[in-house]
C-alpha cells in the first residue's frame, strides 16, 4: 500500500505513472496479442487514463474519472512536456482537488492483485 509522505509534483507523477502500467497490466493480461515482437499494440500506447480503463474493462467511480482527467493531464504537460509541444496543449493551473490521495489508494487498490 502506498505511503503518503511527501505529495511534491515527482510524487503525484509516480503514482499516476503507476495506475497507468497497471491499467496497461491489466489490459496485456487480457490480451496479450497486443504485444507483438516486444512491441506494445498502437492502442495501448497512449498516457489517457480513462481510455486505458474502459480498454481493460475498468469502470470508474465520478472520483475516479475526475482523479484520472486530472494526473493525466497533467502527465501530459507539467510532468512530462513541460514546455509544449504546441499551444494548444498548454494547460495552466491543474491542482488536483478533492481528496484525491484516498481516491489514488482506492483505484490502487482495485488494480493492485
């Protein structure tokens, strides 16, 4: 179970980080034709939280939808593009609200065998 020590922006990556492999866990365990000569099928290959749930069969609770808008988003663009690549994916002012540490440990925990 995950530790809540330190919430800093490195943090907040490596847990939505770790959603998406275990959502992508999740689908390959299903599926595991969409690895192909170590390759990951094109439809896997994607940060979207939310695509990557409805591909492994996942439903998500309101919290759960929102939480995963959000660190995906900011995957996206804070973490990982922090300069854009275009403008129209500059996003200014994502926080995460709401109580998303127990929603990120619930999701965690659905995922996690």
């Amino acid at each position: 179970r995950p530790l809540f020590m330190a919430l800093d922006s490195s943090t907040i990556f490596e847990m939505a980080s770790s959603v998406e492999c275990l959502f992508k866990g999740k689908i390959i365990l299903e599926d595991q034709t969409l690895i192909s000569n170590g390759a990951l099928a094109r439809k896997v290959q994607t940060h979207d939280l939310r695509k990557l749930a409805r591909i492994a069969k996942v439903p998500l609770s309101q919290n759960e939808d929102i939480y995963c808008d959000q660190v995906q988003r900011m995957m996206e663009t804070e973490f990982r593009y922090p300069i854009p690549k275009s403008h129209d994916m500059r996003v200014e002012g994502i926080q995460l609200g709401g109580k998303w540490p127990d929603v990120f440990e619930g999701l965690y925990d659905r995922l996690h065998p």
